[in-house]
C-alpha cells in the first residue's frame, strides 16, 4: 500500500506500507537502508526516534479496506482518484 508521511519539520516522503495493526505500522522508505517502524502513543504516530509522524495518505488498491488493518483511523478528507 502507497503512503505519504509527513515528518518532524514538515517533509514529505513516499513510503510502501508493508504491515500494519492498530498500534504499529512498518514501512519502507526509498534511500533509506532499514525498515521504519511507527508506533501508535496516544492519539499520535511516533518513529523509532521518538519524532512524531502524520501519515498524510493511505492508498489502498484493489478493494484493500483499510478499516480492517487500522480500525481506530479515521480519514479527515476522501478523494476520489
């Protein structure tokens, strides 16, 4: 799944979501050598580093429901592509 994150001090990044549950999400982020692990700590998204992350859009193809993966995530805006 295609993912925009925003990152401390407002950078935007592509990532390819490849796990996600309610509390912690695993992505991969182009340039970089490891994986990156987001935990969920209260009603935010916090890295490995303890920066907070927005997640700025979840791309789901082919009938994905991303209810099924993050149930306590709700959008702010819906788009149709």
């Amino acid at each position: 799944m295609h993912t925009v994150l925003i990152l401390a001090g407002g950078r935007r990044v592509e990532a390819l979501l490849l796990s996600a549950s309610p509390d912690c999400l695993r992505v991969a982020i182009p340039g970089r050598g490891d994986l990156v692990d987001l935990h969920r700590l209260g009603g935010d998204w916090i890295s490995e580093r303890g920066d907070r992350v927005e997640i700025a859009a979840l791309i789901a193809v082919d009938g994905v429901s991303l209810a099924r993966f993050l149930p306590r995530t709700h959008a702010r805006a819906m788009a149709a592509v």
